[in-house]
C-alpha cells in the first residue's frame, strides 16, 4: 500500500468532520516545531490562548511567536486568538495560525493585513496545503500512522532497514576490523539523520547508539537518542509495532 496525497487530505477530512481539536492540535504543534524548533507545547487546557509558544527571550532571534490551532478557518476565530494574545503575551509580536481548512493565499493576506492593522501581530498561516506537503516527507511518516490513522506501509521500512543494516534482529554488517558499517551508497546513518532528522530514525523503527558514547550530566541514558563517531553506529532491533 501507498499513501497517497489523497489519503492525507480525506484524514484532515475527517478531524474537521468530527470535531477532533485535541488531536488536531497534537499534529500542528509537531508540525510547527519542525518549522519553528523554538516553540514549546502548551498544556491542552487554559493555555491562553496559544496551542505552543516561543518566548523572545528564549527565541534565536529574539522574536517572540504563538501558534494556534483550530480545525475550522473563520477571520472570527483568527481575531479572537490574536486578542488574547495581545492581553496575554506581551513579548508575541508573530502568531502562527494552523488549520486543516483551506486558506487561499488572496485570504491569508487579507487576515495578515487585518490582524496586522488591528492587533500589530504578524501573522502566519499553515493551512491545509503545508500540511498536506510536510506530511508527505517521508521523515513524517510516523505522524500518519499515529495522529492520523492512516495505515503506513511498513514493509517499505522494513526493506529499508535491511539496506542499511542487513536484517532484522541479526549482527549487523561488519567492515573491517569487525567495527559495524555504517556507510552504505555513500550515506552512512549519521549522514541519513543529518539529512532526514530524527523522525527519519523513528520511521524505520531503530534507535542508533553509539559504543564510545558516555552520557552526560542530566541526559537520560535510558531514552532513545542518536549518537556516533566514525565506525562507532550500532543499531537496536525494531521494535514490536515494526515487526508485528
């Protein structure tokens, strides 16, 4: 099975057929973070008015941004987060506005020039389209299994995972001196997470350690994490959802 854009956007359907803010919300704040890393998820209830929030004094660039989410698309609902914000977080001059409705650009100037007159915030929409696009990177394809149900084609991974690293379960590929190979076409795995990101790991179901790593203070040495040197990749068996 494929997914295909399709499937994608009668998901997004679905969320808005049924009212699923809460896990809509999930979706974006992920999203929004691949864009914008500085964010930080806010909890679900009494947040104020921001699904996620970048401080400025926290920000690289010193600007502060809030993202809100809703799974429907009225200016109404655009002008009522911007006035909250405005109350509420001073530091906030860009807010960031997600939905799975479709938002053309003609209106997202519009809302821009609105909210920007109004309530002096920028304002940046992820509308259906980005989303749909982001969701079709293959490093995202966790989410569609996981935020929207969307059956993902595991035996693809599967295969993949025996590209890089020659079965399941089973020692991996030596090189020489018996030091596992971490270099294959030219791309090891240190070079497929630097070009993919880590979602990429969690796609394929692995967890990429490294021999000489040591923790350090305050890091969880039980936690997935990807580390390595040179000849130094080894990778953990998949876990049950990928074998299953």
């Amino acid at each position: 099975m494929t997914v295909l854009r399709i499937d994608v956007e009668r998901a997004l359907d679905e969320l808005i057929v049924d009212e699923e803010g809460m896990r809509f919300q999930g979706l974006a704040v992920i999203l929004a973070k691949q864009k914008w890393p500085d964010l930080v998820a806010r909890e679900r209830k009494r947040d104020e008015g921001l699904d996620a929030y970048a401080p400025a004094v926290l920000a690289p660039n010193g600007i502060g941004k809030g993202l809100a989410c809703s799974t429907t698309a009225p200016l109404t609902k655009v002008k009522f987060d911007a006035q909250k914000v405005r109350e509420r977080f001073k530091d906030v001059t860009v807010l960031i506005f997600a939905t799975p409705a479709k938002v053309t650009g003609t209106t997202e100037t519009e809302w821009a020039d609105s909210i920007k007159q109004a309530y002096d915030l920028d304002l940046v929409v992820m509308s259906r389209e980005d989303l749909v696009t982001q969701l079709m990177l293959p490093a995202n394809a966790a989410l569609l299994r996981s935020h929207l149900r969307i059956p993902v084609p595991l035996e693809a991974a599967r295969r993949l995972r025996t590209r890089i690293f020659g079965g399941f379960g089973g020692p991996e590929r030596r090189g020489r001196a018996g030091k596992p190979r971490d270099v294959v076409n030219g791309a090891g795995p240190r070079e497929m997470v630097a070009s993919e990101g880590p979602a990429f790991v969690v796609f394929l179901g692995l967890t990429l350690t490294c021999e000489n790593h040591r923790p350090q203070v305050g890091e969880d040495s039980g936690s997935p994490r990807v580390f390595g040197s040179e000849n130094g990749w080894q990778a953990l068996p998949l876990p049950s959802i990928m074998t299953g």
